[in-house]
RNA sequence: GGGAUUGUAGUCUAGCUUGGUAUGAUACUAGUCUGGGGGACUAGUGGUCGCAGGUUCAAAUCCUGCCAAUCCCA
C-alpha cells in the first residue's frame, strides 16, 4: 500500500460514492459482515450512535415516552393482519422457516418494523381511558432485504434505529405526538448533526404503508440526491381496528384508540458523513465526536518529551474538567505528520499541537478539522476551547444551510425542471395534487417528491406538469 | 430489475493469456537514529491465492456452481 492508500484516494466531488464508501472503512466507523448487505459497527461508529440516542432518549423523557424492548421474531399471521401494510413490507421480508430440523408452521418474519407485534401487545395492555395515553419507544434493528447496491448506512439489510408507538384516545392528540416527535428530530438533527432538514408531509404514493398520512424530514446531499432522514406517522385507527386496541372512555362506551409512529435509523450517520466529509476524510460536529479534541504533543529528545508530556497532561485535566471528551496521542512510532493526517481522517473536530516551542512561547497551536484552519491559542486561554468548540458545531451549521440553499431551485416550467435534473437538487415545483403528474414526473425525470413542506400550500400557481391549478409546492428530488 | 468490473498476507498489489508450490510495497514485531504535515536503516513475523466441486502427474492459473464487494443505468 503507497502512503497515499492509506489516506481517501479519490475526491469528493469526483467520485461522491466510492469517496463515502472510503470514508467510512478507512475512519473505521464500520465494516463490512460476511453477509451481504450486513455491516459491523465498529466503536467510533457506536460512539455517534450513542450520542444520538442519549440526546434522544432525554428528549423522549420529557414528553413522557419509555423505553421497552420487542422480541425480532413476528409469526406471518400477525404480519398479515393490516393488508396494505403486509403488502408493502411483503417483498423485502427475511423468514424463519425452521427450528433445527423442523418446519415452523406459522414461519417467522425477521421484524422489518414492529407495529403488528407492539399493537397484538397493546391490544392486552389497555383497557380503560385511565390507560392512555400509552407512549413507548424501541430501541432495536429492523431488516429489511436489500437485493442489491447496498450502502453502509444509508442502505442496508439491517439497521439500527428507534421506534416510537403512542396510542391516544382521540385523534387531534395522536396527530399533535406526530407533530411533536417530528420537532424533536428536526431539532435533534440540526444540533447535533449539524444537518440541516425540510419538514413536511410525503404525498399519498410516498407515505409509509398503513398509515393515514407521513410528515418526514428531508435533507439534500452533496450529490444533490435527497436523502429521507426520518419520519412520524399518523397511523389514526388503521391499525387499532384490525389489532383491536380499544378503551372504555369515560362514558363507558368503547373505542378504537388512535396511534402513531415514528423512526430515526443510523442513516442519518450517513447522512453526516456525507455533509460534512471532505477529500481529507471524515469531519465530526463536536457534539457528536467520540474524541472533540486530540492533543499531539511534539519532541525531541527525553527531556523535551518529559517537559512537553507534563504539559500536555495538564491541559487534558483541565479540558476534562469541563466535561470534554479529550485523547492524548503518544504513539511513540509515528511522527507528528502522520498523526494529524490520521486524526483527520478520523474527523476529530480539534486538534492541538504542543512542542518544545510552544512550551517556550507558553501557547499551543490549535487545528479546526471543518476548514484546516490553524492559530495559536496561549496556555492561559485554555477555558476557551469549549467555546471553540461550540463555535465549530454552528459554523458546520451554516455551511451546510447555505450548501442546502445554492442546491435548492424553484421551478415554474417543466422544460427547465427537466434540463437542470441532472445536475441534482431539490426542486420547488408547483403540483396540482394529482397522482397522475406526479407518477409521469418521476417517469419523466426519475425525481419523487420527497416532502411537501408545511406552509407550502398555494393555489395561485400552476401544476409544473398539468399546468392545472396548484395546490401545494412540494420537493422534487431523486433519492437515495 | 438491467449492465460492467473485481476477489491473492491487516491493506494495496504482481503472477493467470501459455498450469510446475506466490512478487513487491506498506502495515506489524525488535532495535538504532528521528520527530512542527503521511521519516530512515537493519533484522524478523505473517498466505487453506473468496468458498465448494471438476479436469490434470501437478491448479492462484483451465472448467462449473456458489458467496461477497464496487461502479453505472431503471
């Protein structure tokens, strides 16, 4: 392998998908398992994992959501209760034919989603109005088989992710949870992924099988696809009639309870990679880097080395001491150049330099990860770090939005919508509401809506396909 | 769903056409010198050539099937 090898060897902008495939293994966040379409999560990877979770489990707490957990086995039977719904997962369903040498009756479907089991248990669990309303959330993996082009993260046959199930007693409070839950993830993703999100509805052809309707959030790629981030369904009583989840109000009289769901996977790793990442490697938003900063002490002989780790040792303690999450590299083989070129390609938001001459000028050099930048911060301004690193988070914001924003195009003519779809982006085009225009839109062009955003109805404009009235201007986009 | 390409040490790779027991680099281990943007030298370790069959005296190489990966187009 030549030095270069060792490093991303293709750019960004020249080759988008074999440079995230690079960044991925080569910042070790996962690897590939020996089955197809499986991925190992390695622990930097977990560690972003984790942090999301954290950040949402708190989240979840305040607005009364638990946690349980849901056994990944569902017999077919259950599966096969909301019809649509089973149609829609049928395809990319994995079996459990056999135990042992047995044939199993009723086979098992490795869970692609776990409505059908939650709401069989739900069904048990409520009784009475004094019982709702129930809200809790999942923690697991779904697998849903992916045939071929798989992508660690953003496509694959087993995933990480969450999923929330709240059930309600009428249904302006399930729709107000849906609404809720979809702020939470647009915060959550802005903050601590630095990625900026749409929020909207997705169209009747888009939305999730099963449900009534599907608010999501979507975001644009570098490559100008869109790539789905997460999404909260009104599932209203679809589910509750075929599972039976009824209470008695407080009339006695029964009712079928309303309910939502919703979920966010390790896709929005993906999607963080691929914002932020550049041709160097990965770049962390200091939020959700397992290391936030990296100090490489530099040296020359043992009594240098003795005076600089001394230091470097003390400044650890104190970054430590305001709860930031700091790694040491004494690796005594490597030489400082490779160092922060590993550290980069980690993606470690910052780094320090400290040597023989900065102990002499009493500063160190620090390195932002996000735009290279070096400058020199004196041992006395150490309390800044946290701000710095505060700032970094924002300033990965604001790149991003503005890069969203160049991306994203208004369209008034379909002639022009069709020439500048090569090129990516999302597109703001008028849509009269119509299953028809938007199926030959997507014929015509390979772009789908991905969101109709919220505030985005409007009447005064003309169908970019039909040039009938208007009755909303949704995304156009083609996805991941 | 359609197409193209690939699989040899942790990683990258030569060898394959024309069958004869695997090349080089890097990484790793030990040591010495080094150290502010991917260091140098010396000596070592590391391989069921993706898996399973077949042909053959002999298979990384030829044949068949399978598994896995990458990219492009629906």
């Amino acid at each position: 392998m030549s030095k270069e090898d060792v490093g991303v060897t293709v750019s960004k902008n020249e080759d988008f998908s074999e440079w995230y495939t690079q960044v991925v293994l080569k910042a070790k966040l996962a690897d590939y398992a020996p089955v197809k379409g499986l991925i190992v999560l390695r622990p930097d990877g977990y560690s972003i994992w984790e942090s999301l979770k954290n950040t949402l489990d708190k989240k979840f707490a305040k607005n009364g959501i638990r946690n349980g957990f849901l056994p990944i086995l569902i017999p077919e039977s259950l599966l096969g209760k909301e019809k649509k719904h089973f149609a829609g997962f049928n395809p990319e369903v994995f079996w459990v034919t056999h135990s042992g040498t047995n044939e199993i009756g009723d086979k098992l479907a490795l869970r692609p989603t776990s409505e059908t089991l939650a709401y069989t248990m739900y069904s048990k669990w409520i009784q009475s109005w004094r019982d709702l309303p129930l809200k809790i959330n999942f923690w697991n993996t779904a697998l849903r088989a992916e045939i071929k082009a798989t992508k660690p993260f953003l496509r694959t046959s087993e995933f990480l992710w969450q999923e929330g199930h709240t059930v309600h007693t009428t249904q302006e409070e399930a729709e107000r949870e849906v609404m809720k839950i979809l702020e939470i993830y647009k915060n959550t993703v802005q903050e601590e992924l630095a990625i900026p999100v749409t929020v909207g509805k997705k169209s009747e052809k888009e939305k999730f099988v099963g449900a009534v309707y599907t608010t999501t959030m979507e975001s644009i790629m570098p490559d100008g696809k869109a790539l789905q981030m997460g999404t909260s369904h009104f599932l209203g009583q679809n589910f509750s009639k075929p599972f039976e989840v009824k209470f008695a109000d407080k009339d006695n009289v029964e009712h079928f309870t309303w309910q939502t769901s919703w979920g966010v996977s390790w896709r929005l790793i993906g999607a963080m990679i691929m914002v932020h990442g550049d041709d160097n490697g990965l770049v962390l938003p200091p939020n959700v880097a397992p290391t936030q900063v990296v100090i490489v002490p530099i040296y020359r002989n043992d009594e240098g080395k003795k005076i600089v780790l001394s230091k470097v040792e003390e400044i650890k303690t104190n970054l430590e001491s305001e709860e930031i999450r700091v790694h040491v590299d004494d690796r005594s083989e490597l030489s400082p150049g490779y160092k922060f070129n590993d550290w980069e390609l980690k993606g470690v938001p910052l780094r320090i330099e400290i040597g023989p001459k900065d102990i002499e000028k009493q500063s160190m050099v620090i390195a932002k990860r996000y735009n290279r930048e070096k400058s020199s911060l004196g041992f006395d301004e150490i309390k800044k770090i946290s701000s710095i690193l505060d700032e970094i988070q924002k300033n990965m914001l604001k790149n991003a939005q503005e890069k969203a924003r160049e991306n994203t195009i208004d369209i008034s003519d379909y002639a022009e919508f069709k020439s500048k779809i090569e090129g990516g982006g999302f597109f703001n085009a008028p849509w009269c509401g119509k299953l028809e225009c938007e199926e030959k839109i997507k014929e015509e062009t390979g772009a789908d809506i991905r969101v109709i955003p919220f505030g985005s109805e409007n009447s005064n404009l003309k169908c970019a396909y039909c040039q009938e009235q208007s009755m909303s201007i949704p995304i156009f986009a083609r996805g991941y």
